[in-house]
C-alpha cells in the first residue's frame, strides 16, 4: 500500500477510534506503530523507531516545567487563594451593576496568573463564586456560566500548561510564548466585564435579581484587601518577574514557583504532611497524563512525515490557491469542532503535527499562531457536548446543587464562548495584540 495512502487512512481512523470512545493517547500510538509497520514492512523498524520517539519526546530539559508549574498550581489551590482574591474582588466591585460576575472574572484572572491550569480554575470558583451568587440573588446559569468562561483564563494567561505544550511540539521559546499570551488575555478579561455590564443592563432576567449593585457597607478596610493580595503578588512578581527580566529560565521559574507556593501554604496553615502527599500524587498522575499523551503525538507526527501526509497537505494548500488564510480558516474550524469531544491537550498534540510543516513553507509567526491555536482550543471547553470544564463544574457542584444541569451550564457559558470567538477574530485580525510585548 502506498506510504500516503496508509497516512491519509491513519488520520480517518483516529478519529474513528477517538469517536469511539478510544482513549487519545492509546490511539495515537495504536495507528504510529501500525502505520509505520504497514510503511516500512518490518516491525522491529516499528518498535524501534517509536522507541526513539518516546525517549526523545520527554527527554528536554524544557520539559520539566509541566510538573513544576502543575505543583505549584495544585499548591496554590490548596492554599486558598482563589478565595482570598474573590473576596477582594468581591469588595472592589461590589457597587456595580452584576459586579459579582466582573469580581469572579477579576479574581480567574489573578488567580490565572499563578496557576495556568483552566481546570484548577472552574474547580476552585464553582466552590467559592457560584454559592456566593447564588446568595445574592444572580441566575444559576448566570453564576455557573461566568465561572466556565472565566476559567479558560487560566490557560491564556501565563503560565499555561498549554503554551508550554505548544513550545514543545513547536520547539519555540516558552518565554516567548508566555509574554505573548499576556495582551489576549487581560483583553479577555476585559470584554468578558463589558460583557456582564452589557448584560446586566440588557437582559436583567438572565443575569438575574442580584445583578443590581450592593450598597451594603464594606466588610474590608483598603489595608485588609491589601494584606490579602499580598502573596499572590509576590508568588506573581517572584515568577513572572524573574522570567521576564531574565534570571531565571521557565523551567527555573517553574521551580521557584512551586518552592514559593509550598512556603505561601504552609505558612497558611492549610497543608499538612496528608495533604501535601495528595498533592504530589495529583501532580505525578497529571505530568504522567500530559507525557503519555505527548509521546503518543511525537510518534504520531513521525508517522506523518514518514508517510508524506504533511507534505502532501501543505502541496494541497499551495496547489489549490487557499493560501495561509484558507488554512487558517479551515485550521480554526476543525479545532472548535474538535473541542465538541475531546480535550484540549489531545486536540493540539493531534492538529499541530499535521499543520507545522505547511506553518512553516508560509513562514508564519509561530508565536501569534500559538495564541490563535490556544483562543479555538479553549473555545472547546466550554461547548456541548463534552466541554470539559462545563463537567468540573457540575462534578463539583455534587449534591449541593442538583437542580443545576448540564444544560443549564452550557447555556450560562455559550454569552462567553461568543466573547472569546470574538476575542479569536481580534487576534487574527491584529496580531499585534499578541505579540507587541515581545
């Protein structure tokens, strides 16, 4: 069988599998090994060559951010300062109109900017925004969906475990990445406030009878809020800091990260020996997850190469006058429908490989199509029908909120996946707004 026509074949499969119900990283590996067999007619090349493949996948130093900067997001939750940030915001925003919503969009925000795990987010808001809401009289789908949407900034601002996956399928600075996420993602912030102001002006009935402002009087001095930013400050300075001003690489940054936020919870009193195991377990089952599903991409894409997909791919663009807009636009519809029923890990290790060799024949920035690629991948996690975050947040809910469904999510989230399509159009049209501070 022709090379091409088994790669061709491999890619129609996957998703077959995948559709299935085939776990991602299973079925990345599965076709690597067949294909390259059927390819090359031998499979000790097989083995041996997805072999190399495993070892060099994990094998750079770079890599070692994934686990550090997933302890010290894991870290930070259990040190509670999602709650600490809420509440200040909670405070700042209390005289506007739905300010709740803009003060749980605030507080992702910050709470973003030391975590970069989206799924941390929604978990640790829905626990402390969505009762307070609640409370106040604002919607269920309101509360929910403001906790969905706003999740997603924990993968846009830096650090993002996402970025760092995508520098090291593209082999491009994680810095550089890092500082380029940093523009999109306190302009989302902003649009997603606009946003809540628009609603609660505008369709009351969805934002709900909280929405009007709160004249009750301050339960927090301007020092009090203060004491409490504090440290999420300092971890943010400490880290972001010394990664942009050159004195420490991201894995370092990583590091001192991770050392930082281990001193800020038990300093706290919110660690003890029990928990701090529980942690290192969840970050060792988390980088176990992320690396097995790397491996099974750079098999994947050696596959590809091997068998000529790509380059019949990128032939096929440049034959058929599409052009880098025509891939571009095909690129972001294919990765928003991917995000229908699969995570945005396994979305990015299965497109990236396939497009990188046509990226680079246009000679695109890499860096501003990161960011583009991140904007259509987390736009997935809050659509039907699997939309990961939307099931952290009903799986966190539990029992205490059963009259709270699926469907009340996704519609409380879809006002906020409209503001982050248009957050994506924004940076296509302009990628300056990614790649200004570089």
């Amino acid at each position: 069988m022709d090379a091409t026509i088994v790669g061709v074949v491999s890619v129609g499969l996957m998703l077959v599998l995948i559709y299935a119900g085939m776990h991602v990283g299973v079925a990345l590996a599965l076709l690597s090994f067949g294909g390259v067999w059927i390819i090359r007619g031998d499979p000790g090349i097989a083995a041996n060559m997805l072999t190399q493949a495993a070892n060099d996948a994990i094998a750079d130093y770079i890599f070692g951010v994934v686990p550090l900067f997933v302890l010290m997001g894991l870290l930070v939750s259990v040190a509670d300062i999602g709650r600490d940030t809420f509440d200040v915001a909670h405070q700042a925003f209390r005289r506007v109109r739905g300010g709740l919503g803009i003060a749980t969009v605030a507080a992702n925000a910050v709470f973003a900017a030391i975590t970069g795990i989206s799924i941390a987010s929604a978990a640790v808001f829905t626990k402390v925004a969505v009762p307070e809401m609640l409370r106040h009289g604002y919607s269920a789908r309101f509360a929910v969906g403001v906790v969905a949407g706003s999740s997603v900034l924990g993968m846009l601002i830096p650090p993002s475990l996402l970025l760092i996956l995508y520098g090291v399928l593209t082999e491009k600075s994680v810095g550089d990445l890092f500082i380029a996420g940093i523009s999109p993602g306190v302009l989302l912030a902003l649009l997603y406030a606009a946003g809540i102001l628009a609603m609660g002006r505008f369709t009351p009935g969805f934002v709900g009878a909280g929405a009007g402002a709160d004249d009750a009087p301050a339960t927090m001095s301007v020092a009090q809020m203060g004491a409490r930013l504090v440290p999420v400050a300092l971890l943010v300075a400490l880290v972001l800091g010394g990664l942009y001003g050159g004195l420490f690489t991201p894995t370092e940054a990583g590091a001192v990260g991770a050392a930082g936020a281990l001193v800020l919870a038990l300093a706290k009193r919110r660690l003890d020996w029990r928990g701090l195991w529980q942690v290192l377990v969840e970050t060792g089952r988390i980088t176990a997850a992320v690396c097995f599903l790397i491996i099974a991409a750079s098999m994947y894409s050696r596959m590809l190469a091997i068998s000529g997909v790509t380059e019949l791919l990128r032939t096929l663009i440049v034959d058929t006058g599409l052009g880098f807009p025509g891939l571009l636009a095909i690129f972001v519809v294919v990765v928003i429908v991917l995000g229908t029923i699969l995570d945005s890990s396994s979305i990015m290790l299965i497109t990236i490989p396939l497009v990188l060799p046509a990226l680079l024949g246009f000679n695109v920035d890499l860096v501003w199509f990161g960011i583009v690629t991140l904007l259509a991948v987390e736009i997935g996690l809050l659509t039907p029908p699997f939309g990961i975050a939307v099931f952290v947040i009903k799986a966190t809910l539990g029992r205490e909120h059963p009259e709270i469904t699926l469907n009340d999510i996704f519609a409380g989230a879809a006002p906020f996946a409209l503001i982050m399509f248009a957050m994506l159009l924004l940076v296509i049209a302009f990628p300056q707004l990614s790649t200004a501070l570089l």
